[in-house]
C-alpha cells in the first residue's frame, strides 16, 4: 500500500509539474518534471519487488524469492541516478547561460505547492509505518530506516524526503530568478536537485547490495533471536548461530543446540525436527536448520 500510495502520488505530481515546466521554461521545474517521472517509474519497479518477493519458496528457490526484492529495488535505484540525478545535473549545466525572465512563474508556484501536498501525504505514511516499527524494535526512526530489510519502505521513504526538499530548493531557486533577474540561479536549482537525487540513489543502491551480498542482522536482533531459542523448553543452551537475510522482514537461522535431556541419538533428531518445524512457524522465519552441539563448545550469551 504504502508504494501504490507513492506511484499514484508521483504520477499527478509528474504530470503537474511537466506542465508547469513548458509554461514556465524554468530549468528547476525541468528538474522536478524528470525527478518525478524517475520516481513514477522507480515505484514500478518496487511494485514488481514486492510481488516476486513475496513469492513461496519451492524446489529451484528453497530459501524462496525474497533477495529479488533487492533485486528490483537496486534497478530502481540506478533509475533514480540515471533518469533523475544525471538529467536534473545536465539541464542545469546546460541553462548556466541563459538569461530568459521567469514566465509565469505563479503557475510554478501552485504546482510546486500540490506536489509538496501530495508528496508530503505519502511521506507522512511512509513516517508513521516507520516509526511505528521502530518503536516495536526499540531503535530510533532513522537508524530502523537505513538498517530495515524492508527494501521498498526505505525506498519510498527516501524518494519522498528527497521530493520535499526538491521543491524547496526549486521554490526558492524560481524565487530568486525572479527577485534578482538572475537566471542562473534556476540553473543552479535544478544542479541542486540533481545532486540531492544522486545522494539518494548511492544510498539506496550501497543497501541493497548489502543485503544482496549478505549484510550481519543488528546485534539486538541476534539477541532476541537467541533468547527466544533458549526459551525453548526442549533447548537447554546454543552454541553458534547464523542469521541472514533471505528477502524483506525473511530470514534464514542456522544453529546448534545442545537439547534437554540426554535422549536417544533418533529421537533427539525427531525433536530437532520438531523445533524448526515451530520457529519456522514464525512470520519472519523462511528456514531454520538446527544441529547438535558437541559438550565442550561454549555456550552462546544473549
């Protein structure tokens, strides 16, 4: 919902803000037109992430389809450097020497001040969803939003900030043509617009091929993770584990255990059985495997 909430918003911001700019011939509006555009079609591409991410896992995909989702996301993300950031920087280089007046700039200014009513909506979703699970994880907002596994979350969160203050800086660069008589100071605008893009878009693509690599799981998650296997009444203590991400809010737990009791070399890997089957009965877990451990590995603490 919240990217659906982001393509639809980006679509009449994008429209608005193309007729805004052949109206008006401002280099800054030419920015936006195309910051926009990128946005309308990057949220394409975190509509398709989703969707294969949240395929079943089967024969050919046992850890499932999850990483695709990093996958498509890190395509929109180069779309956002390409056809936002390079664009947005070569117009503005380009309109350096121009001296045209500002024309019809009112028109710039309504169109500017929708755009920031709509993005600034699916921003304020993007927020709450964001600091609601944050609160959940006891970690701040920011920190919950460059660390999430949620790859289509981070993406529409940071597309959104950025579109904020995109027409801020176009806003105040249209303003200061038009009070100085400057036309550069537009230029300038939409090489501003084009750098903050830029930044947006290493961001993005520098997670997800973390995740796409493999990235460590904060130490609060390996914590949680490893107290709610020892409470496990059939888990006496852990020995070595590994989490990793498998896809958005998936993951993939490998550990050995040391089981209560003293039981039977079958039957201690019927129980072993029947503990994966239950934690991976949780929403977040895609596979666990679990082995034994040997008496003297130390024990894990969380």
């Amino acid at each position: 919902m919240t990217v659906l909430i982001a393509f639809l918003a980006n679509v009449l911001v994008a429209i608005a803000k193309t007729v805004a700019a052949v109206m008006t011939s401002s280099a800054s509006m030419v920015a936006e037109a195309a910051h926009s555009w990128a946005d309308a079609g990057n949220e394409v591409f975190l509509l398709i992430a989703d969707r294969r991410g949240a395929r079943k896992k089967d024969a050919r995909h046992p850890l499932g389809y999850g990483r695709s989702a990093f996958v498509w996301s890190l395509i929109a993300a180069f779309g956002i450097f390409t056809a936002g950031s390079i664009v947005s920087i070569m117009h503005g280089i380009q309109e350096l020497a121009a001296d045209e007046p500002v024309e019809s700039p009112v028109v710039a200014y309504v169109v500017l001040a929708i755009a920031f009513v709509l993005e600034g909506a699916s921003f304020v979703q993007a927020l709450v969803r964001s600091r609601r699970l944050a609160r959940q994880r006891g970690s701040s907002t920011w920190d919950f939003v460059i660390d999430t596994s949620d790859t289509t979350l981070r993406a529409v969160f940071f597309e959104d900030a950025a579109a904020l203050v995109g027409l801020v800086i176009a806003g105040g660069s249209i303003a200061l043509h038009q009070i100085t008589g400057v036309a550069a100071w537009d230029a300038i605008g939409s090489i501003l617009v084009g750098v903050l893009l830029g930044i947006v878009a290493v961001i993005l693509i520098g997670r997800n091929m973390a995740f796409l690599v493999g990235t460590n799981v904060s130490s609060q998650l390996r914590a949680r993770v490893g107290r709610a296997l020892l409470k496990s009444s059939d888990i006496e203590r852990v020995t070595y584990l590994h989490i990793e991400y498998v896809g958005p809010n998936r993951l993939f737990l490998v550990a050995e255990v040391d089981l209560a009791g003293d039981a039977r070399e079958h039957d201690a890997a019927r129980r072993l059985r029947e503990v994966e089957r239950r934690i991976e009965a949780h929403d977040v877990v895609e596979t666990v495997v679990l082995s034994l451990s040997v008496d003297d590995e130390a024990s894990l603490t969380f």
